[in-house]
C-alpha cells in the first residue's frame, strides 16, 4: 500500500536517505526544508513525479497546516541537533525542536499518523550495567535533549503516533554530517591519524543511518501493532564507550593512535547503554554492522574534505 507522506527536514541527514527510500517503495512524498546548509542532497529526487518540495519553516503554522491537510503520514525530521548548535541558538532549537512539534500535532485529524525520531540521550546518564528501556525515566541533560522528550510526549499524548528513540546514527549519506561520533573519530583517523579523547569510559549506543530509514519503512509497515508506544532504535551489540570506539576503528586502520586526556571534559555528559529488544520483538533488524559503517566511512572520506578553509 502506498501513502502520501510529510517529511519535515527531509533535505537533512536523515532524510536524504529515507526519502529515496519512501519514492523508491512508491509512495508520494512532500519534504518541507529551509535548506539551511545549502545542501543539494535531493537532486536525484527531482524526476519523480511522486516528489514535491517546498522551501520554508517547519515553525511556519500556515505552511503546517497546508502541507499536512491532505497527508497520511507526517515524518518530522526537522531540528538543530547537537549540544554545541543547540548551546549556540537556544530559542532556534526550542522552538524547531519542541515547538513545532506542538503546532503539528494540533494541525493533524485524528486519523492522521505521524512517526517521531526523537534521541535516546534522554536517558542522560544512566546507571552502571543497567540497559535503558522504554520505560526507564527520562533525565536528559542537554537543551537538544531535553526539547526532543519534550516534543515526544505531544506526540504520544494525541495518540495514533510512535516515537523512534534513535541511537547516535554514523554511516554516509548524500547530506553529510562529519560531528557524529563515529563519523568524526573515523574522520580523524583517516585524516589526522591521532584523536585525544576526553572521558574515554563514557558509552553510549549506535545505529548506522539506512537502517533509520529501515525502522521508519518499518513502523509504517507495522503502524497499527506499534502505534502509541517509543521504541529504542540501536543495534545491540554496539553499546560502547569511546575508547572501544576507538579500537574498533583502530582494527581498520591500524596506524591510528588514540589517547585518553587526563585533563579537561567532554561537553556532551551522555553515558549510557541502551536495550532495543522492545523492537526487535517486533521484527526489526539492523541491517547494517559498526564495522560496515566504519569501512563506509573510511571510502567517503577518501572522497570529501572538511578542511575548504586550510592552505593544504
């Protein structure tokens, strides 16, 4: 069956894969981007008639309103994420992350369905040994965090919504982002050799970006069965600390070097591991392994450079 689809910030990180995705199965889709980034991510979009795409804010209530009227599903990638963006514009990240989200929920008729990506770093810090689950309390510590718990109860409270707890995403993808964790320690291995690592014991969990993508195709093919419930999305034999992260990426490139700083913090406090089998019980498997994501990476990089402003 096919849907006519929403997806806020579809020109992102996220969305420039599942977007692909959503045309390829058939579906008609609307992305609702401001392209903040300059990205050109949905260029192969372009020459699909079920594509449309409309440059404007997630924040607009009218834009909302019109885009969402006709829409079975509405998917609402749109937000600043990270602590140093989030630190950086606080209003921007409460009023895209958490706003939004309250305007849309109020725009959509009962029937309508939306699925939320929202973080696990609502957990905060967890305790030792203990997996989170869905229903471990929520203690985020971070302004992105805390507006992600905030927008996933205005989603769970309407009802006929699921919440996505995504772990820390890695692997490429046509808008990149070089700041997520194992994107960014690979892209210093590959680059620089040698990464200094602050508070090395800290863990949390990982997903590889496609198989986000998977688990949204997922939630739309299982709606009904998963409907009004979050739902941890990781893969559970990567629940890691950063300097297992590290030796991990050490085994594809041994001539990296990494070591723990005695001195300074990490301003990201996350530690935690996190339990997915609420939706492997489901019938959701990640597809895609750390070490596939890191020997990805290590071939992107090969290809692009963030170092435009250097002299070499």
């Amino acid at each position: 069956m096919t849907y006519k689809i929403l997806v806020t910030g579809g020109a992102g990180y996220l969305g420039s894969i599942l977007v692909p995705e959503l045309l390829k199965l058939g579906h008609k889709v609307t992305v609702l981007d401001n392209f903040m980034f300059g990205q050109n991510s949905l260029l192969e979009c372009c020459s699909n008639p079920n594509f449309e795409v409309v440059r404007g804010d997630c924040r607009n209530e009218n834009t909302i309103k019109q885009l969402a009227k006709d829409k079975d599903y509405v998917i609402p990638l749109a937000a600043l994420v990270g602590v140093p963006l989030c630190n950086r514009d606080e209003i921007g990240t409460i009023t895209t992350n958490r706003d939004a989200i309250g305007t849309l929920v109020k725009q959509l008729s009962p029937e309508q369905r939306i699925i939320m990506p929202v973080t696990n770093s609502g957990y905060g810090v967890g305790q030792k040994g203990i997996y989170c689950t869905e229903e471990t309390p929520l203690n985020p510590i971070s302004t992105y965090g805390k507006t992600k718990v905030e927008a996933e109860k205005f989603v769970l409270d309407r009802g006929n919504g699921i919440s996505l707890r995504l772990a820390t995403v890695f692997g490429m993808a046509p808008r990149m982002r070089i700041d997520l964790l194992v994107n960014d320690f690979t892209y210093r291995a590959v680059k620089d050799r040698f990464i200094v690592i602050f508070e090395g014991h800290f863990k949390r969990n990982y997903i590889h970006v496609r198989d986000v993508t998977n688990a949204f195709i997922h939630s739309i093919n299982n709606f009904d069965k998963m409907k009004n419930e979050p739902y941890n999305v990781g893969l559970s034999e990567a629940n890691l600390s950063k300097l297992e992260l590290c030796a991990r990426i050490q085994e594809h490139l041994p001539e990296f070097v990494y070591l723990e700083s005695e001195v300074g913090k990490d301003p990201d406090k996350r530690d935690y591991i996190v339990s997915n089998e609420k939706i492997e019980k489901t019938g959701f498997k990640p597809q895609n392994t750390l070490d596939m994501g890191i020997k990805e990476l290590i071939k992107g990089y090969t290809i692009i450079n963030n170092s435009k402003f250097s002299n070499v």
